[in-house]
C-alpha cells in the first residue's frame, strides 16, 4: 500500500521543486534550486529532505580531488510518475 504523503498549504514552494527538476536539464546543485526559485535556505532545506524521504529525488553525491564533496539532485522515476499524473489532471481540470 502506498504511503500517503501530507503537504501543509505553507509547502507548495515543494512541487515547485519537483516542477524545476523535470524541465530536462539534468541534474541540480543545491545553491541552483535555492537561487533559481528564490527560496529561503530551510525551505530548500526541509522540501528535498522531504521529497527524497519520499523516493521522489535521488541525491546524487560527487567527491571531488580537494575532498570536497557535491550533491546534485534529480528526479526518481517514482517522482516522474507523480510529475505525468499531475500532468495529466491538470489537462483533464482545463477541459
């Protein structure tokens, strides 16, 4: 049975989040989706923990020569889904 996700009228900057990460560019850093979508650092924050405890994003980590390390942030086929259903009731909500 799925889990039943419960998102506060507050967190909609979240499907935001979704909706910038399915426009076919690839993958994105943390600072790009924060900048990109002018979003406090805990709203950032809070809608990726949420969205990957959810298998919505996959974090994908990046080690770099200087021991630094990059997370890059894209979609899971579990959110791709979501994303095609929302598609499809917003299609179905405007006829």
């Amino acid at each position: 049975m799925a889990k039943e996700i419960r998102i506060a009228k507050r967190d909609f900057y979240i499907f935001n989040i979704l909706f910038l990460l399915s426009c076919g560019r690839g993958n994105f850093r943390y600072s790009e989706i924060r900048g990109m979508l002018k979003l406090k650092d805990s709203q950032t924050d809070h809608g990726l923990k949420l969205l990957r405890k959810h298998f919505l994003i996959i974090a994908c980590i990046i080690p770099t020569k200087k021991g630094r390390i990059f997370v890059e942030y894209r979609l899971s086929k579990r959110g791709k889904t979501l994303l095609k259903t929302l598609n499809s009731l917003k299609k179905y909500s405007l006829k």
